[in-house]
C-alpha cells in the first residue's frame, strides 16, 4: 500500500502565524510601556496660593527656613481655600557641623502652638563627616509624640565622589535613627536620587522635589512627600514658599508620624 504525501504548509500560512506573533509580542510590550508609565497629573490653580496644586492630594503642607524670615503663623493656619488647608510644615533646623537656623527655635514653638504637624530638617554637606552634622541636629531638635521623623536634606556633591557622598549620608542617617528609633526621611531633587542615591537608600521614606512636569514626580521608586512648588504665596509669609503634599489619606499620615 502507497504511503500518502504528508502536506506542505503552506508559506501564506507561515507568513500569517509569523505576523500573529509580531502582533501578540507589540500588544504585549504596549500594555507592559502603559502600565509603568505613570498617570498623569491633574493641576488646579488656586488664586489664593499663587500656584496650580495638584488634584487628588487631601494632606498639603510647606517647609519654611531663615529665607522666609519672622512668620505669622496665626495667619498661615488660618488661610484655606476650597477646604484646603496647610495640615503640615517642615522647617529647617541645622545645617553642616554647628550651624543651625535662626528662626528654628521660634518656628518651632509657634508651630506646635496653632497645632500643626511639624516636621524638622538638616541640611546636609557632603563636604563634612555624616556622623557629626547628624549630631549636630541631634542638639538641636528635640522630637515629640506626633511629630513628623527627621528629614535630611541633600541636593549638592559639593564636588565629592558620590561614594564618599553616600558613605557620610548612611553614616549620619544611621546616627539619626539609633538616637531617635525611627528611619529618617531623605529630601532631594528627583534627578540627584536617580543619580547619586538610588537603590541604597530606597529603604527610607522619600521626600521628593520635581517642579512643572506633567507627570510629577517623575521617579522610579515609592515616595511619601513631594514638593511640587517653589513659588507659592500665603498670608502670614512674605516671601514665596515651597508647597508640598503628603501621598495618602489621614490614616496613611497618623501612621506616618512619631507615636
């Protein structure tokens, strides 16, 4: 008996299932592009704080220094518009190895008597030795029950080797939390974190500047603070303010803060 002929497959056919697959992969690759990128955010602007803030944010708060000089405070919390209030305010209080600001005590004080949620920051030189600019704010600040954790600000390599950068920064954030017990916050410019920081500090809270993107805060990682303003205005500074908000809801914040 004859053997039968096996068929051929057709090269139409090879040529259709060949361009399935280049269809499937690219449908794949566009929902995987979509999914990463991320939403973009809605701006309102708000005539009372000189600037457009960003929808979807419940918590909003600033961070003030010498720059802004004597503050009212009195007059900042009473200031709202559309049920947004200033719910919280991070101030500095040191900086390097002995300097500290002359308005943090008084802030300080006021900030605790209109009943905000403080927060103190450090100034961070990458110049100098992160164990003793981490005393320094230790002098300086004492943190209570419901105060925001110790935020360091550091934004300039002030010419030193990003190594030797983040050698003195985990030599004072690791002097900070043993004092305080709780993970300090890091501040900085979305660019410099992706650029000199990155994985090894993706462990602390994140309290991010990005200004006047469509997409902010343009960075990889999760961030709890983010600065979205330089130029605001509110009654009671007479200068122009960094605005932020907080990433979460009331619960997310009383989770965030000292207990």
């Amino acid at each position: 008996m004859a053997k039968k002929k096996k068929k051929k497959t057709s090269p139409v056919i090879w040529m259709l299932t060949g361009i399935f697959l280049i269809l499937l992969l690219l449908l794949v690759y566009l929902f995987q592009q979509e999914k990463d990128t991320p939403t973009p955010i809605e701006f309102t602007y708000d005539a009372d704080f000189g600037i457009p803030l960003p929808d979807n944010y419940s918590i909003h708060g600033i961070d003030v220094s010498v720059h802004q000089s004597n503050i009212s405070w009195g007059m900042v919390k009473n200031t709202r518009s559309d049920h947004i209030a200033i719910g919280f305010v991070f101030i500095k209080a040191t900086e390097g190895l002995s300097d500290a600001d002359k308005q943090f005590k008084i802030n300080w004080q006021h900030l605790q008597q209109f009943g905000f949620t403080r927060g103190a920051y450090h100034f961070f030189i990458a110049t100098k030795n992160g164990a003793q600019q981490a005393q320094n704010f230790i002098r300086t600040v004492q943190l209570q029950t419901g105060d925001l954790p110790p935020a360091v600000d550091v934004e300039e390599l002030y010419g030193v080797n990003p190594t030797q950068l983040k050698k003195r920064l985990k030599d004072y954030l690791q002097t900070i939390e043993n004092f305080y017990k709780v993970k300090p916050i890091i501040y900085t410019y979305a660019i410099f974190y992706e650029s000199y920081l990155g994985k090894e500090f993706d462990d602390y809270p994140l309290w991010v500047a990005h200004y006047k993107e469509p997409q902010q805060p343009r960075i990889q990682r999760p961030w709890q603070f983010w600065q979205h303003s330089n130029e605001g205005h509110i009654n009671g500074i007479k200068t122009k303010v960094d605005f932020d908000v907080f990433n979460g809801d009331s619960a997310a914040f009383q989770q965030m803060v000292l207990h």
